[in-house]
C-alpha cells in the first residue's frame, strides 16, 4: 500500500506502460479501494488519462472531489465497498 494518492497513480501508470498499455492510457478507468480524501488523487488519474474512476467514497470531502470530477468531465462512480483489510 502506498501512502501517497499521487505517486500511486504515476505509479500504475508507469506498470501499465511497461506491461505494453498505451502511453497516455487515454480514455482509461481507474480503480481504487480507497476514497479520495482531496482532488488530487483523482487530479493524477485524469492527467495520465483516465475518463472514469470507480471508489468507495465516504470521504468527508467527497462533495469537493466530485466537483473536481465534473471540472475535469472524469465520471466518478462510488461503489460504497472497500475491500482493504489491516
């Protein structure tokens, strides 16, 4: 598990280019099995090409970050199920 929003999205990125994906990974969709406590996770996902990201949502935030989605025309679906356990 990594700690930081960003870096984990350059991070699948960077995996999906070297498994031979798209450069760009445009049009893609993302998922994650945390909420989005700020924008700025889903900031990186958009700049590396995702159009949709699917989370459980339950952010204190999360009005912010589905205005940030909006901005960004990114369709962001809450799917209320995280499977992470400690």
């Amino acid at each position: 598990g990594q700690q930081s929003r960003v870096h984990v999205v350059k991070l699948a990125a960077q995996k999906a280019q070297e498994f031979g994906h798209e450069t760009e990974l445009k049009d893609s969709v993302m998922g994650t099995d945390s909420f989005f406590p700020f924008p700025d996770g889903l900031e990186a996902a958009v700049n590396v090409g995702a159009k949709a990201i699917i989370n459980p949502g339950g952010s204190i935030r999360d009005n912010a970050v589905i205005k940030r989605a909006d901005e960004l025309n990114c369709a962001l679906v809450f799917c209320g199920k995280r499977v992470f356990r400690h």
